[in-house]
C-alpha cells in the first residue's frame, strides 16, 4: 500500500512539474516577444535559450524560432539568422508569408530559402481498360468478316493497377515523375463462326511490372489544387500471361462444348514492351493532413507488337484443339488512378547565378 501511494505521488507531482515547466516557458516566450516589441534585441537570446531544449512545444517552439531569427538580423548576425531560419523551416516548411505582418528583413530572408517540396512520394491505384490495335491478321481457315473481334477487359471486368509513385520539381512549373507499379490488363478475342461450325472464346490476362516515366507541367498559382499535363513512356516487363479458352461446336443444329481450358500463353508473347502515354492529374493539397490527394487518368499506347512472331505456331494445343492462331496486334489502355502523396522538404539557401 505504502509503495502504491509512493509511486502515485511521485507520477503526481512529476505530471505538477512538467505543467509548471511548460506553462513556465510559455510565459518566456510571451515575455521575449513583448521584449523584442520594445527593441531590446540583445536579452532575448539569453531569455529563450534554456526553452529552446526542453520546454516548448512545437508551436512555441517554431515561435521561437521566428523570433531568434528576426533577433539575428537585426543584430547584424547573417549566419546566425540563416541558421535560425532554416531551424524554423524544418518545423514549419510550409509556412506562407503575411505581408502585411512580416517585416521586410524577415520576408527577404525567406525568400532566399527553398521552401517547395525536393520530392513527393505516395502510392496510388486504380482500373483500367484494355482495347486491342490489330496490326496482321493471320488464320488456320477462311473465316467472315466480321466474325472476328476484340473486346477490352472481358466480362466487363477492368483490369486494376497499383504501386509508388515519386515526383521531384525541377522548377516552378515542370516535375519529372516515375512510378513502380503491378499493372492486370485484360481482353477478349472472339470467332464466331470458324470452318462454319466452330466458335472460340480465347480470354487472356496479361500481369507486368510498369515503370511509367513523365515529364509535367502545372497551371495556375493556386497552390491547395493543382492541376497538370505530362506526357512520358512505359518500359512494362511481362510476368505473366494466361488464356482461358472454350471451344463450342455447332453440329446438327446442337451445341456441343468440346474444350474449355486455362494455357500458359507467356512464351507467346513478348517480355518487354515498351507504351507511349499522356493524361491529366490533379493534386489537392491539405485534404489529410500536409499531403496531397491524387487523381489521375492516362491514355496509353503500345509502341510495338507484343507478340513473338517466331512462336506464333509453336503451341500445338492452341493450334490443333483450338484452331487458333496470334494475329499481330498492340495495346491501348486507358487508366484511372487516384493516390495520396507526402511532401518531403529541405530547406536550404539558394543558389545565387553569378552575374
């Protein structure tokens, strides 16, 4: 019992002493401002120091900082007030200037500093829709026209993409971005009449790894929502394909399915692709805490064919049960992602050109 009330005493008046400590420095800071309005510059230093450790809380402490650095440049310390400056920028990177209440020095000081993010890293996800660009047509037999065709993203299921992202401005307006994404695209190929007795549905899924490159550009000042173009490439490394195919017979006016399967078609196709892409993003800022909220819809478009023209024959299932047989052909796709990005700052001084 006695060890119990020891132990809730001692928490008791620790809690009394940290209160009476903060509350204490509160009160510094309060009087080294009021200190620094009567322009006795050269106690406030003295006063704040013991604070500046332990003490202060962040706001107080970010306060601090301001003061030390207005302090320094009125006392004629350059290096002392740049490193007061930067001391407040890593606690506050995002602070935005009141002209009608900053002084001049301070704002001019500022102004030399770096104050946007050097990088902007998140993750974002979303769907996407596949289309098929026939470039060759090949066959086993003379089929219609017409009773062929390509459908994006089977049974009006998308295909879904996910990973990082990064951006790092390289000036006002221009940001060079990269991702790392898992990308699942989709389509149908469809014959509805084969040596006039034969359908086949031959439904592929393609799995790869995309490594989309951009370069943007922003409009507007507005900095809570920024709107963007960019254009760039996908380098895109296929991991896996596979094609579930059916077989329906039509003979004496009956239906007969002969063959319903999932083939592993990844030798059929080509390992790298490479796509061309454009689309539009919008950022908003401070939506969940300082990161932004991210929308972004691309269109893209495959630069080559993806299919290995030497294996074009070479799977004898696909060609002897199936009757089927690659045609040449690319992909487009269009994608919609949405993502959430957290700003990483450095504050430093800029680089002055020499004239």
């Amino acid at each position: 019992m006695k060890k119990l009330l020891f132990y809730l005493l001692f928490f008791l008046f620790s809690g009394a002493a940290v209160f009476a400590q903060e509350t204490s420095c509160s009160q510094v800071l309060k009087k080294a401002q009021a200190t620094f309005e009567q322009g006795r510059i050269y106690e406030i230093e003295k006063m704040i120091k013991p604070c500046m450790e332990e003490g202060f809380t962040k706001d107080e402490m970010i306060a601090a900082w301001k003061l030390l650095s207005l302090t320094y440049l009125y006392s004629n310390e350059k290096e002392k007030s740049e490193n007061a400056m930067q001391q407040f920028l890593k606690l506050d990177p995002e602070y935005e200037i009141n002209e009608a209440l900053d002084p001049a020095e301070f704002i001019n000081l500022y102004n030399r500093y770096r104050t946007t993010p050097i990088y902007i890293l998140g993750i974002k996800g979303g769907g996407n829709i596949t289309q098929i660009n026939v470039l060759n047509t090949y066959s086993l037999a003379a089929f219609e026209p017409g009773s062929e065709k390509y459908t994006g993203s089977y049974e009006d299921k998308p295909g879904f993409q996910f990973g990082l992202f990064a951006q790092r401005p390289i000036s006002k307006r221009f940001t060079i971005a990269g991702s790392l994404n898992f990308l699942r695209q989709s389509y149908l190929f469809k014959y509805d009449k084969l040596f006039d007795y034969e359908s086949l549905d031959f439904k592929e899924d393609f799995s790869c790894i995309s490594l989309p490159l951009s370069l943007n550009l922003k409009f507007g000042n507005n900095k809570k929502l920024i709107p963007a173009i960019y254009l760039g490439c996908i380098p895109a490394f296929r991991a896996k394909s596979t094609s579930k195919v059916s077989r329906i017979d039509l003979l004496a006016g009956k239906r007969t399915e002969v063959s319903n399967e999932t083939i592993n078609t990844k030798n059929l196709r080509k390992n790298v692709s490479f796509m061309a892409m454009g689309g539009v993003e919008l950022k908003i800022k401070n939506v969940i805490g300082r990161g932004y909220l991210l929308f972004d819809f691309r269109y893209s478009y495959s630069l080559n064919n993806i299919v290995k023209k030497e294996n074009r024959f070479s799977d004898n299932n696909l060609l002897y049960n199936y009757m089927y047989v690659d045609n040449d052909f690319k992909l487009t796709s269009f994608q919609f992602s949405m993502g959430y990005g957290i700003p990483i700052y450095k504050p430093i001084l800029k680089k002055v050109k020499s004239k």
